[in-house]
C-alpha cells in the first residue's frame, strides 16, 4: 500500500517518538535551543509579563515553562497527544499553563484576536498546510499582535543537504542540494524515527507570509554568542553557515 505524507502520517511519527524527543529536552530545551533560539526568541519577545502568549507546537512545553516564569499568561497547542502529556507532566500546577490539543492548521479551538504573542519554535516546516497555519495565527493575533516564529534555515537545509567529509570524517563544506524541491522528505533524527520535513524556499515563506497579511518586523539567522562559545567551544563550526532562520511579523 502507497504511504501518505501527510500532516497525520507527520504526527503518528512525533507522537511515537515524543518519550525520546522529550529525554533531550531539560530547562533550556536541548543544546540548540539554549545556544542559538532562547536568546533569539527572548529578545525578540520582549517584556512579556501578563501578555497572552500562544506557544504553537509545544512539544514536551519547555518554552511554555520558560515564558511562564517570565510573568506571560501562556496557553500551548500540540496535535500529539504524547507530547501534551508529557508537557502536562512537566508543568507545576502553579505555572497555570493551558496546554489544548490542536492541530495548527485549523485552530477552530481559539476565538478571533485571542493572543498577543504566538511563538511557534521548529515546527512550521512540520506542517504539510502551512499556509492555512499562518492564516490562522493572523486570525488569531491581536490588532498589531507578533507572531515569531523559527525553523530550519531553508536555504541550507534542503533535502539533500549535509556535511561533505574526508575519508576521516574530517568535515570539509555544508552541502545543500534540491534547493527548488519543495515538498515533503523523510530525515532521520539522529539515529531514530524518521520523521516528515516539507520543505520551502525563502521566497515561498516570504511571499506566502506577505500575502497572508503581516509584515515582517526583523529576521535573525542565530548564531552562537560570544558567551556560548566559551561554553560550548565545538559550536564555532556554526560560523560556517546556518542552522536556523527565525521571523518576527506584525498583524
Ligand atoms: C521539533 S518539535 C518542536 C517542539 C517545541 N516547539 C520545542 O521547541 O521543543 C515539533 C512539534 O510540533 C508538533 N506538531 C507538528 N505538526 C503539528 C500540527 N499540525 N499541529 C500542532 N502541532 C504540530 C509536534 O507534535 C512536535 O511537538
């Protein structure tokens, strides 16, 4: 029988592989979150106390707990219903996060202008309909609302793309192929399940986020501070090109 790539097959896959997602993820999500898209996302927040924040695609909810302790009143979607569970398990009750069950493409769950902020980390190149997605956050956001938003760096991960190395293993450049192949691709996550990416070119986010009706306030392709290196030393190889492209938009 012929597989189907789509948003169900894409969640099947999240959900079974959610108990290993959520084993990498501590207080600051994993390494790349806390090197390169916690600042990114935090200064592109803002002062966030008492604002109404969704957080699009929790996942095991990290960020949500993180926005939480920034004084944000925080309300989290995911359309695995493991992923929510484990969320819900990781949350102090005190933490008053409302975590509903949602798939982002029709968030018929929310009313109208219900959010001031809708942050979505890695998840927007997980949605076959991502254009219905951004149309329902537009609905969703408050007159001058932002939605931030960030994913996999479209223009150099690509299906296709990766590290060219020596007989050594030594890593010699970043490969990108398929660039103009958008669509869905099957990528391994480390060694585990794999799990369905579709993939855009900038100028189809870019357009698609125009026509849908926002305007793009800053873009920020993240790279590691100063401070992360000391820490973390083997990330200088990210100077070499980027992982992650993250957008701020206005309703
Ligand atoms: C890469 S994880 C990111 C999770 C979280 N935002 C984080 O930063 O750790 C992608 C998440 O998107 C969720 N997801 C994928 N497609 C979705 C959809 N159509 N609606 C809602 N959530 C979805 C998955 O279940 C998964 O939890």
């Amino acid at each position: 029988m012929k597989q189907t790539f789509d948003t169900e097959e894409a969640i099947k896959r999240w959900n079974k592989f959610a108990d290993i997602y959520a084993s990498k993820h501590f207080e600051q999500g994993d390494l790349h979150k806390e090197i390169f898209l916690n600042p990114t996302l935090f200064t592109l927040m803002g002062k966030i106390e008492k604002k109404n924040v969704l957080d699009a695609g929790c996942g095991e909810g990290y960020l949500s707990r993180l926005i939480s302790k920034e004084g944000a009143v925080v309300t989290a979607v995911d359309y695995s219903p493991r992923m929510l569970e484990i969320a819900k398990s990781r949350t102090e009750n005190e933490q008053m996060i409302e975590y509903k069950h949602g798939n982002l493409e029709h968030l018929n769950i929310f009313e109208d202008k219900c959010f001031d902020i809708i942050i979505s980390n890695m998840v927007v190149q997980d949605l076959e309909n991502y254009e219905s997605a951004f149309q329902e956050m537009y609905r969703l956001l408050e007159d001058g609302g932002n939605l931030i938003f960030s994913i996999l760096h479209p223009c150099f991960v690509t299906p296709g793309s990766g590290w060219e190395k020596t007989e050594n293993g030594e890593k010699l450049y970043w490969k990108v192929d398929k660039y103009f192949y958008e669509g869905v691709y099957e990528q391994a996550l480390g060694d585990e399940e794999k799990m369905l990416f579709f993939h855009r070119t900038l100028t189809t986010y870019i357009n698609t986020l125009i026509k849908t009706g926002f305007t793009i306030e800053s873009i920020v392709e993240p790279k590691p501070s100063n401070k992360m290196l000391e820490k973390y030393p083997s990330f200088e190889e990210d100077y070499r090109c980027a992982d992650f492209i993250v957008f701020k938009l206005k309703k």
